[in-house]
C-alpha cells in the first residue's frame, strides 16, 4: 500500500427515518412477509453503502449491517444456538434468529446485555452444550452483494474469537482456551472463503482488548492469531479496537497481522505509540474521528493529531477513520430544521463525520492548505457554539463550586430512616410495585406526535395524559399492586423527557441511534450549563395521588443516566456535569416532596454500562456517579423513600458502590440473566430493601405464576422477606396492554401465595 486511505467502521443500520424498524415490527406483527422483511432491508443496506461510497470512503465496511443485532449474527453464523430453540443444522432460519433475540411461547429469549460501554445492547452468546460449526458465511455473503450490486470492494467487519468468547456465558474461565480452539478452525473457514472471494481487507473486532485481560487469555490469544496467520498469510486482517486505548498494548500490536485499529480519542493511544512503538510491518487504522458523540470535530487539531502520529508511523501505512463504529450516532444533521443554527453548524452526525475522514484523509495526503476551508470552518462553527449564551451560567457554576459534605447526606443513616418509612406507609411484607412506564400504545404515541405536530391543542394533549393515568391507576388498584405508578404516557424516553426540559439541553428530530432489537432512542444533546427552572415532573405524579390511597412513586431519571445517554459537550468535566444535573434533579426532587410525593424512585440504568472499560479507571467514575446521585437525594426527609432502578444484574463488582448510593430501596432487573444475580447476596450483605426483577418484560411472553413464585423464592433463599420487593424486570412501555395486565396479574397473585406460605 502507498497511500493514505480513509475507512470506515460500521454504519449506522437504521435509516435516515427508522425505516428498518418500521420493517422489523411489521414483520413481527405479521404485516409484511420474510421476503418483503429482505428486501426492505436490502434495499436500506445497500444505501447506506452508496452513501459512503459516494461521501468517497475507501475501505467501506459490510456485513456490519445486521437484521437484530452482530453478536446474535455470529453466534447465528457459528451455529450457536440453545437446545430450547429446536435447531438441527443446516441454515438458520429468520424465525429461529428472531426467536433467540426475543422468545418464543416454549423458550424464553437469551440474555441481552450491554455492549462496553455503550447504551446498544447484544444478545448474550450461550455456549452450553454447542458444537459450534459455520452455518452461513454471512461477512461473505454481504461482500459479494456489496460488490454485485454496487462495485464495491468491501471491508468484511467480523467480531473477533477473543471478545466473543469474552462476551459468551455458559463456559468456565478456565475452558477459555479450550473453546478459542473450537472456534478456531471456523473463524479460518470463514477467512479462507472470504479470501478465495478477493476479499483484500478483513476488519475483525476486538474490543475486548481495551479491558484487562489475564496473561492466561493473552497467551492463548496469541496462538490463536497465530494459526489463523498460518492458515491465510495473505488475508489482510486488521484488528479492530474501540471505546478506550489497549490496556495490554505490547502484547495485541505484536500480534501477526496485516494491521492494528486503535483508538486516539478515548484513551491514551497516542502516548502508547510515542512510549512502545508501532510496529514497521503493520498498518495502524487511526480512529481519530470520535464515533460516541455528535459534536463536529476541530479539524486542524485532528490534523495536528494524525501529524504527531505520523512521528512514530509513516503515513504509508495510515489509514484513518472514525474512533467506533457509527452504529452509535444518528445518520445525518440534514434534517434537523428546527434546530438552532449555532448548535446545528456545531454538530456531526455519521455522514458528517465521514466526511470529516475524507477530508483529514485529503489533508494528511495532500497538505493542509488543500483543505484550509474545511479547517477554518471546523474552527468558526465550534467558536460560535463555544461563545453562544447557550454555553454558561454564572450562577450555576458558582452553585457547583460551593457545594460540601452535608450536601450529600441523608440527616440519619437507613436503618433509623426505614422505621420512620414503614410507620408512614404500611406496606405489607412483599410489597408489589412496578418500575415506572406503563404501556405505550400506538394511540399513546400517535398523540404526542399530534401533538408536537400542534394538530391537537396543549390541553387536549394534557387531558388525554390525565385520562391516561386515571385509566391505569384504576388498573393498578383493581389488580392490587401496593405502590403505584402514573406510568410516564408523557415520556417517549426517560431521557429526552428531562432533555427537554432542562436548560442547558436541546433535543434533536431525527437525532436515533439503535439500543436494542429494533428499539431506537433519541439522546438529547447537553449544550450548556444544566439548570433547573420550573417543575418537570409534578403536575402528573400529583395527579395520580390524587386518584388513590396508595403511595404514587415519583419518577426520575438519574444523573448518571442522563449523562450517559446524553451527547454532552467535551468542553466541561464529566463531574461538573454530574453535579450541575444532580443540583437540578434535587430541586425536581424538593418539589415532588413539597406536593406531598413520598416515594420517589431515581433511575440509574445506565450507571454501569458507563463504567470504563480499563478498571484502572472504575474508581473516579463511580465515585462522580455516586456523588451526584446522593446531591440530587440526601435532602429529603426521613420517612420520604428513595428508590433506584438499574436494568443489569450484573452486579457483583459494583455492589459497594450500589450501597453507597444510600438509596431505601432499589429494584434490579434478574430475570434475563436467569437468576445469577442472587449469588451476590449469598458473598455480601445488603441491608437496605430490594426487589429483583420477577419477570422478563423484554419479550411478550407471559410468564407463569408457577415460574415467578420460583423466581421469588430462589430470592427469598437469600433475601430476607422483610427487605423483598416484588416487581417486573424493567419498565412495562413496550410492552402490549392485555400482555402487562395479564402478567402484572400473574405477579401479584404469586405475591399474595407466596406471603401465605411464609
Ligand atoms: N422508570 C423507567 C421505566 O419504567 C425505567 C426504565 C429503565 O430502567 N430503562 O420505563
Ligand atoms: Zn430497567
């Protein structure tokens, strides 16, 4: 290779206007056939490819694109598939797939977790009595379209044996070696088609390389690279890494391939290579573009960035491209109409950030004068944005600096607390409760739309919401649920919701990226300085309380939350945001209590897909993230309770800083990890109360009341009855209304038995 070229990690698989989860649901709803359900999304794959291809990307990823999610793709491909899905070889079928990312009536879906550190969600891998063996090579399959249909020579994007392995359940850590060999053998059948097709360029995904990994991995990491160089000397592999610099950095670039892909914006990529090296026989793919968040780049700085780069690697052997895949941010600013021109001129959605690759590409070959334009424009427009009233304020800037210990602390500790909380609400022992959202129907969103659409007024709109809460509260009480919910009809997104109406945000309209199946979100941007500046939360929750005798929890979403699913500007701390959101959730929080609100629940999902991928990092994010939580909790009274939501169970490692959270209660999601949460329990102590999620609301089977009360007392085994809290996994927003009272139904009269029989 002589030249510089520009490349591509992934593509953004949804379409400008969601036009693939259109497809996807309808198929699911038996609205469009298998074959309608391909050609959709033929035909949105290979524009997207067109799109790149004419944005004048070189190396132009395929088979990124996926009809659910890529892990569940390998795992597909390789043949890894539960018993419980009745599969006996040959191809998998589209009902098969589907069934394994969303259960079936006779066999519940796999566990879906969070991919690193991102808010996109993979179906767990299970490696439980599988012999693996390639059922269809789905990278080839998506280069040779590429290249029939539209000439082009794609870059085949395959997740790497270390990190799926590393992703997989079902094995032990000390099987590792053993299952890389199993795999092994696939993998290179796959590479040795792909290179009989004149596949040039192989991108093979192995983010896992970011977090640390055992010397025992390492070394089995190597062979394993080592026979696939033996097998396909002439596939040019680059492995791909993403989200954070490589922990083990000597070890991953000696590895015998053609190249390595590292990140220069998260991490410390560039101090790597100045201290260690690069090796002279690889290509380095330098993602200098950042593919996490939606801000344009300052060109000449990344110019400057790829020049000292170029100190330790000839640019020969450079290919740049953005930092991850932009499976992570929305398509395209173009239609964004209604957005303020400042911020819309500071912005960079996937397509703009391609052509922020080609144009660094241009300048690195050709000189910086040759893109002069480009780089002053970079410039101004972040200046603009920069300068704008929108950035600061004064006050709250000073609020943040005066803040102290006391600040952050409940006035007495939870066990004096809880007493003075059970005296005022009564609740029984295993108190039932839900997570928040209550169903969205389509009429429940074709309302808002309406709405925003101002073809309906504020407060037809309003009442409409009253009339959706007065409905479900009545559910609620007649199906004997002990603490109830007003179940967020206004909320499209727990978070856009508050994006809206905190300042220092701006939401955008077409602003979607993936986050699991089919289901998008829209993340808002944080501009600013945050602020609160009017109620946000209180008219609804008031309402609800007023329909019943039973508590109404308040809703919130956390700090931490917010950020996290959030494009937030790079300019200020991560901490300084935390606690600017922190101060204005404790203001919500103030008033909810003021309006006689006295349990509210403050979502953390996302506090642990957050964490670093380098553990060396855990520490100062989770103590930001606790920080601000207890700034927006610790000054409410004593008999109000806290509750917290996260939707993971993976837990173990963090328990110390879930405690510290201080919250009275917290509700996790367990069932789709299938109960390993409760180990946990069994090595620490908690004493505050809990409530693991009973049931999987994730897919549209019900569950048997038989198979909740087994969840519950496999709880109680651990758990004492006295802390249990009985709840569903998550909230209940996608899921049908006949399907939640039908379970919720379920749920409580398993409660009622299982407090019998205590
Ligand atoms: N309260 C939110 C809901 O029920 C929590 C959602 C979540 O944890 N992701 O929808
Ligand atoms: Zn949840």
């Amino acid at each position: 290779m002589t030249k510089i070229i520009s490349s591509n990690l992934g593509y953004p698989r949804i379409g400008e206007k969601r036009e693939w989860k259109q497809a996807l649901e309808q198929y699911w709803d038996h609205s469009i056939s298998e074959k309608e359900l391909l050609d959709k999304t033929k035909k949105l794959r290979l524009e997207n490819l067109k799109k790149q291809q004419d944005l004048g990307i070189d190396l132009i990823p395929v088979g990124d694109f996926s009809l659910y999610d890529h892990v569940l793709d390998t795992s597909v491909m390789f043949g890894v598939i539960p018993n419980r899905f009745d599969y006996h070889g040959g191809k998998v079928s589209l009902d098969t797939y589907f069934a394994m990312a969303r259960g079936v009536k006779h066999a519940v879906a796999s566990e879906m977790t969070k991919w690193f550190n991102t808010n996109y969600h993979y179906i767990v891998p299970e490696l439980e009595s599988i012999k693996p063996t390639v059922t269809e090579n789905l990278p080839l399959t998506y280069y040779k379209e590429a290249k029939q249909e539209l000439g082009i020579d794609g870059k085949p994007v395959i997740l790497g044996p270390i990190t799926y392995l590393k992703l997989s359940k079902g094995y032990e850590e000390k099987d590792f070696g053993h299952l890389l060999h199993a795999f092994l053998p696939l993998y290179i059948q796959v590479f040795k088609e792909l290179e009989e097709a004149g596949v040039t360029w192989v991108q093979l995904d192995e983010p896992i390389f970011g977090t640390n990994l055992s010397e025992e991995i390492l070394a089995n990491t190597r062979q394993a690279y080592e026979a696939i160089q033996d097998e396909v000397p002439n596939l040019n592999i680059i492995i791909q890494t993403y989200f954070e610099s490589v922990v083990q950095y000597k070890e991953v670039v000696d590895l015998p391939v053609k190249g390595i892909g590292l990140d220069f914006v998260h991490g410390e990529s560039l101090s790597l290579i100045q201290e260690y090296g690069f090796p002279k026989d690889k290509v380095l793919a330098a993602g200098v573009i950042n593919g996490r968040n939606v801000w344009r780049a300052d060109l000449e700085n990344n110019l400057q960035l790829l020049a000292d780069i170029k100190q330790t690697v000839e640019s020969d052997r450079l290919i740049v491209q953005p930092s991850s895949s932009l499976l992570h941010v929305p398509v395209t600013k173009e239609q964004e109409e209604d957005l303020d021109v400042t911020i819309k001129g500071g912005l960079s959605f996937a397509d703009e950030k391609l052509v922020e690759v080609v144009t660094l590409t241009e300048g690195l070959k050709n000189g910086k004068q040759s893109v002069n334009e480009e780089l002053q424009k970079s410039k101004q427009e972040l200046e603009r944005l920069r300068n704008s009233t929108l950035r600061t304020n004064k006050e709250v800037k000073a609020n943040i600096e005066n803040l102290n210990e006391d600040d952050i602390k409940r006035s007495v500790p939870f066990n004096q607390r809880i007493k003075k909380q059970q005296e005022h609400f009564h609740l029984p022992l295993l108190p039932t409760t839900t997570i928040g959202s209550l169903p969205q129907t389509t009429e429940v969103k074709k309302t808002r739309t309406a709405w925003r659409k101002k073809q309906i007024t504020t407060n037809e709109y309003e009442q409409f919401v009253r009339d959706y809460i007065k409905k479900w509260i009545g559910i609620q009480e007649e199906l004997g649920l002990d603490v109830l919910v007003h179940g967020e009809p206004e909320r499209a997104d727990m978070v856009e919701y508050f994006g809206e109406k905190l300042n220092g945000f701006t939401v955008t309209k077409y602003g979607w990226v993936q986050s699991y199946g089919s289901r998008c979100v829209k993340p808002p941007l944080i501009v600013g300085d945050v602020y609160f500046d009017q109620p946000m939360t209180v008219k609804e929750a008031v309402y609800a309380q007023s329909l019943t005798d039973k508590p109404v929890k308040g809703m919130l979403t956390g700090p931490t939350t917010i950020y996290n699913w959030s494009f937030v500007h790079n300019d200020v701390p991560r901490k300084t945001v935390l606690n600017q959101i922190g101060l204005a959730l404790r203001k919500e929080i103030e008033a909810l209590e003021e309006n006689w609100i006295k349990i509210i629940q403050v979502d953390e999902p996302a506090l642990r897909e957050g964490l670093p991928l380098d553990r060396n990092k855990w520490q100062d994010y989770l103590e930001d993230a606790v920080y601000a939580f207890k700034l927006a909790t610790a000054s409410v009274k004593d008999d109000t309770q806290i509750h917290t939501h996260m939707c993971y169970s993976d837990f173990q490692d963090i328990f110390d800083t879930i405690d510290a959270l201080d919250a009275d209660v917290i509700s996790i999601e367990t069932s789709r990890s299938h109960g390993e949460l409760i180990s946990t329990f069994e090595e620490n102590t908690y004493n505050k109360e809990i409530g693991l999620g009973v049931y999987d609301i994730h897919s549209p089977r019900i569950p048997s009341k038989e198979e909740i009360k087994q969840n519950i007392n496999r709880a109680l085994k651990t758990i004492s009855s006295k802390q249990f809290w009985i709840n569903p996994d998550c909230g209940l927003k996608t899921r049908k209304e006949e399907e939640t009272i039908e379970a919720l139904k379920t749920m409580v009269e398993a409660a009622r038995e299982i407090r019998e029989e205590l």
